[in-house]
C-alpha cells in the first residue's frame, strides 16, 4: 500500500494555531476518506511555522468496494393491478440510473417492495483526493484569514506552496493561487529549497537531511528540553521549564537551537517573579535556578538557526534582555519609594464599572465583606480561623497594585506584586498571602489559595463583582460572558467545597448586593438575588456533572438545597453510591411515588399538608407500623445528619422501603373520610419532607 503525504506551505503561521490546525486538518481529513471508502493507517500529523503536514504510511489504492440493496416503493404502489409499472416505479428506477429489468422484489415484514442492487466504491485514491484535498484545505477554520495579491482566496497567512503525493505520483489540485506538486520546500536559510520529493515516503528523511527542518513539534520539544538542560547542568542550574511557554517556542521555530544568555547578578535584587516574566513575556526565555532554587543570573533562550558567530548573537539577546531588566529595576525602585497610601488614593480615580464606582469604592465593599466572612466561617467552620482585621485589610489593599509601576508593565502580575509589595511594606503574613492569591482560581485547572485569608478575599471579590454585575442586568447569556462571571461562580464554588466551609452562599450573595449603596440598580435586589441563585446553581451543576456524576443524581440533590455546596457535594457522592447497590431503583420508585402523591396533593387536591399526624387516627396495621418505623428512625436520622454522615442517611432508606410497600399495598390512602385521607397525606408528607432533605426523589427517572 503506498504512502500519502499532504504538506500545506504558507507564511510563518501564529505559534497559537498549530495545536488546532492540525486536529482540524486530521479530522477533516480522515473524515474525507472516510466517506469515500479510502482505507489508511499509520497517521501522522505535524506542523512547523511553515508549513501543515498529513502522512499516512499506507493508504489503499481504490477505495472499498461495496453492493448495497437499495429499498424502493412497496410493490402495490409501484405496479397497478394490471401489473404495469406506475410512476413510482419509473421514478425510483430513473433515480439510480437503471431500467425497470434491473429492478427486483424483496420479501420484508411490512410486504414486498421494488430494490435495486446499487454498486458504489471502487474508484482509485489518486482520482478521490484532489477533491477531498481541496476541500479540506479551502475549509480551514483559523482564529483570523487574510487575503493576498489579487486572489479572492482566504488562509491564515499566504499560502507559497501544497505538496501532495501518493507514493510517488503527484496529485494535483490548486486552492487560491497554489496548484500542488512534487515540490516542498526546506528552512529558510539552511535548505531553502525548492526540492522535488521523490515518493511520500521520502518526505521526512528529506526533509532532515536537505531541508533541515525538524518537522514534528514533539521533537523539536524534545530536542530544546534536552539541550537546554545539557546547557543549564554546566552552569549548576537546572531550566525553569513553562509548559505553557514550551509549546509556543517550539512552535516558533523549524530548526531549534537552545542558546544561553548571562545578565548582571545586580538584577537578582528584583524578585524573581518579574525577573521571570520578563523574560518569558517578552524575550520568549526560560530563567534558571540553583539546587537550593534560587534564580541564577542566567536565561535560556532558542533560535532558528545556526548562527555564523554564536557570541554575537548571544550578545544582542542578553542587550535585548538587560534594557527589559533595567525597566524592571526601575519600577520596582519607584513602587517600593511610593507604598500603599498613594496608590490607595489613586484607585478612587480608577473605574471599576462605570454605574459601579471606582476600584477605591470596590475595595471598601470587598473590605467589609471579607470581615463579614472571617467572622461567618469562624462560626460555622472548626478549625478554619482568620482574623477578622486581617481579612478586611487584605480587602482594602486588594486592588492597590493596579495603579503600580510594575502592574502597569507586567499587567499579569497583578496580586502577585501586591503581595510582595505588602511583604516589603510589613503587612501582616496573611495580608500578603492573601493580595498574591486572590485572584485564584483562575480557571478549572487553576488551584484555589492556599491561604485561608486568601480564601476570603477571592470570594469576596468574585461575589462583589457578581452581585454587581447582575443588579445592572449584566446576565451572561449563550457564550457571551465579558465579565467572567461563570468563572467567578465556579471559583467561589470549588473554594468552599475545597476549603470545607460551612458557608450559605445565599447569604454570602445577599451581603454582596447590600454591600452596594448609591447604585442606580437595573434589576432590584429582590429580582436580581433569585437569577444570582439560580445562575450558581447552574454553576454547581455544571461543576459536578464535569467532575463525572450522574446529571439526575446531580438535579436530585440540588433540588433538595443548594445553598450548602460541602453538603451538596456529599450529598451527591453518598447518591451516587448508594445507586450501586441492588435495590436501588425499586427504593427510588416508591419514594419517587410518595412525592409525587403530596405534591399532586398539594396542587389539586386543596388540602395543606403539613407533615404533622395524629397517630390515634390510623386504623390499619401497614399505616401504623410505618408511623412507628419512620419515628423510631427519626432520632438516628437527626443524629447523622448534624454529623454529615450522608452515607448512613442514606442508609436509612432501604429499611424502610417495605413499610412503606405495604402501606400502599393495604392502605386506601385516598378513603372517602377527609378526616383519615389528610392524616395519611401528612404521614406520607413527613417522611417526604425529611428524606426530600438528601435529595427530591421526584426528580429521578428510573
């Protein structure tokens, strides 16, 4: 079976586009030859600055044959009673291109209907791909499309050359102003180029060797991880390797080459924070450290090329670097002369969000917010402590960093600095912590503070932004979510669950919106808290389903209160496994049964139910022996739930179930006396009420 490359030749492509660009162009393609019959295996895909790469290193030469029966119009319909052909049979027979003599009969169980035997595949690969090529090229989707010189033809950057070959046959086709070739082209300045490829599978090792192009992005990782490393160890360090940074520096270049640079150890004064930043925002380097993980005066930096004279390009980079670090230097000088206060009242002519104030304002809601959760959690949290001075501090100082020399340079080191900078000012340990994690978690992946106070203020400032943004209206809807009032959700969210607070998040929503005062609110506090409710239940929701729970366990507990997230996150956990067990879904439906007697009750039936019985009104055994089972469960129910023992509540449920069969078995709960009907209703009630605490049952669909 003969190979089959694809190599698409443009402009230097954004680092940012390869990841995608080569899942969409597999997808695209594989989804091509699928669709045509093409068989193929050993796939790879690839990319480089310049160029798109699909190989596959066995593809069928014609596609999969196959005899279908195509099914027509039933028999009576396609031939009178006269057994002449109707329209409908000269209409099926014109549609797949045969005569009525290649028509047949086939037998099935709603009768019999006319079929013809209807042959598709066959065709050879090399006539099947320039169409499946073309439009797989021309459909592309990228961030951004450009167009060039006269051609109506939009790429993400100028497409200069396509190379397509199966084995070594040239399959042409052309999109804009390219029509591809045997022809590929090399690096820029080591192997320019233009090549002729003999066969696909010379592509690669061509490549290589002539070219000089290392085309797959994991080993060109591979080969800056190893080198780099190599060059760090015969300087004592070791490369602070960034993921993230990683993947867009191989992505920069088709021919790696890790170089390392020096700068004066007279920067080291500036913490490392910014030193790195530096380097890494704008200089695309790695820092290096010591055993003992102090920052060496060293940075790691790779090329595209071989340089003639590696001194002298090693020396423009460490210029380059040294005016960025010199910056630094200066502002971290004039942020440590200036302090809090100046910077205090500065962020009284900040904007938060225009009808909201300034960033001052903010800061002395969150402020007292913080205090008020400090006090709060204390109470309903053993063991989680912080004082309340230090909480409303961290809230006042929060924002101060915006309006520093350094953050308006190194915007992404907001808090962080405001931390150090506290540090520096002798601020109180948890202040510090606090102002350097109160923007986590910053995503899913993101952890939350570590700090208890840090804890406070990001929810805090995640509620404050919250209740702000819904009192003027400003609901995310669909995708659009400016304010990333999502995110802040689900940050509050996994913070008490992940710290372990006892928290209502009512209340926390409630004192946010009260917090506000001289607003010109769009949506009163009495309409704007229940859609804020309900927005973070949706949050939660969506937060369980991610981490792998059943939807319906997920409803169930959330319908049974989601105000407490710890207690909604055992609560759908202990759910989740007592649906393991046997009798699971038997259980379910008979309290799934009773809850939906006392809700039709209460809706049709115009009787209030208020789950209170008198136990000198049942007459039948079953009623009685429910009453009495229910009540000697009580105790214990009450006992595990102050414990939180969700697992033993639970639990609960299963011995219960027969007394509860029974009853509906041998108990007429809808008799004629009003009397004895009510008094059945407020027993079935009160069960209802007390385990419709763990979960609605109503709400599971078995």
């Amino acid at each position: 079976m003969p190979t089959f490359i694809l190599e698409i030749g443009t402009e230097e492509l954004p680092s940012r586009f390869l990841a995608d660009a080569e899942k969409e162009l597999a997808t695209r393609l594989q989804a091509g030859f699928d669709a045509h019959g093409l068989t193929y295996e050993g796939v790879t895909v690839a990319s480089t600055p310049r160029r798109l790469v699909y190989y596959v290193s066995n593809m069928a030469e014609t596609a999969i044959f196959k005899e279908e029966v195509v099914m027509g119009p039933p028999m009576k319909a396609a031939y009178d009673v006269g057994g002449r052909p109707t329209r409908a049979a000269e209409g099926f027979a014109k549609t797949h291109n045969v005569t009525l003599e290649d028509t047949f009969s086939v037998d099935t169980d709603k009768g019999a209907y006319l079929a013809v035997r209807k042959n598709t595949g066959g065709e050879k690969a090399a006539d099947l791909l320039p169409a499946i090529c073309t439009a797989v090229v021309s459909s592309l989707p990228f961030p951004k499309r450009m167009r060039w010189g006269a051609s109506e033809f939009t790429f993400a950057r100028p497409l200069r050359w396509v190379l397509c070959l199966l084995g070594s046959q040239p399959i042409s086709f052309t999109v804009g102003p390219v029509t591809s070739g045997n022809q590929t082209y090399g690096h820029r300045v080591h192997g320019a180029g233009p090549f002729m490829v003999p066969t696909a599978a010379d592509y690669f090792t061509l490549m290589k060797n002539q070219g000089h192009v290392v085309v797959e992005g994991q080993e060109r990782l591979q080969r800056i991880q190893s080198d780099g490393t190599r060059l760090a160890k015969d300087k004592g360090g070791v490369v602070l390797w960034k993921q993230s940074l990683l993947q867009e520096v191989q992505g920069l270049c088709e021919h790696p080459v890790p170089i390392l640079g020096a700068f004066d150890p007279a920067f080291l004064e500036v913490p490392r924070e910014v030193l790195l930043t530096s380097m890494e925002s704008h200089q695309k380097s790695f820092g290096l450290e010591n055993s003992e993980g102090c920052l060496l005066p060293y940075f790691l930096t790779v090329l595209n090329i071989d340089p003639q004279d590696l001194s002298l390009v090693q020396k423009g980079w460490e210029r380059v670097l040294r005016a960025r670090l010199e910056d630094a230097r200066f502002f971290w000088k004039t942020d440590l002369a200036a302090g809090f206060e100046p910077w205090l009242h500065a962020l009284d002519s900040v904007i938060f969000l225009a009808p909201l104030g300034s960033m001052g304002e903010k800061t002395r809601r969150v402020s007292r917010l913080c205090q008020w959760l400090a006090e709060s959690v204390a109470a309903t949290t053993p063991g989680f402590v912080v004082a309340p001075e230090d909480a409303a501090r961290a809230g006042r100082l929060s924002k101060a960093d915006l309006v520093s020399e350094m953050v308006k340079e190194f915007d992404t080191l907001q808090g962080i600095m405001g931390g150090i900078y506290a540090t520096r000012a002798g601020e109180h340990e948890a202040v510090a912590a606090a102002l350097a994690e109160q923007y986590l978690p910053a995503g899913p992946e993101s952890p939350v503070p570590a700090s208890a106070c840090g804890a406070l203020l990001s929810m805090a400032d995640k509620a404050d932004t919250l209740a702000g943004c819904f009192g003027l209206g400003m609901i995310p809807s669909g995708t659009a979510d400016p304010y990333a009032l999502r995110r802040a959700a689900l940050g509050i969210a996994r913070i008490i669950k992940e710290k372990g607070l006892r928290l209502d998040v009512r209340v926390l929503l409630q004192k946010a919106l009260e917090n506000y005062s001289d607003v010109q609110w769009k949506l009163p506090a009495e309409q704007a808290l229940p859609r804020l409710e309900e927005f973070f239940t949706q949050r939660l929701k969506h937060y369980f389903i991610a981490a792998g729970y059943n939807t319906l366990f997920v409803d169930s507990c959330l319908l049974a209160g989601s105000h407490d997230v710890c207690a909604v996150a055992r609560r759908v956990e202990a759910l989740a496994a007592e649906s393991q067990k046997p009798d699971f879904e038997a259980t379910v439906l008979t309290f799934k049964r009773m809850a939906n007697i006392t809700r039709k009750q209460a809706q049709e039936g115009g009787t209030p139910l208020t789950g209170e019985y008198k136990a000198s009104l049942f007459a039948e055994a079953a009623e009685k022996r429910l009453a009495e089972e229910f009540e000697r469960i009580t105790p214990e129910f009450d006992v595990l739930w102050a414990k939180d023992d969700y697992v033993g509540l639970f639990g609960l449920i299963l011995p219960l179930r027969p007394f509860v069969d029974a009853f509906f078995t041998d108990v007429m709960v809808m008799c004629e006396e009003e009397t004895v009907r009510t008094n059945r209703l407020n027993l079935i009630t009160a069960i209802v009420q007390r385990l419709g605490r763990l979960a609605d049952f109503s709400a599971l669909q078995m």
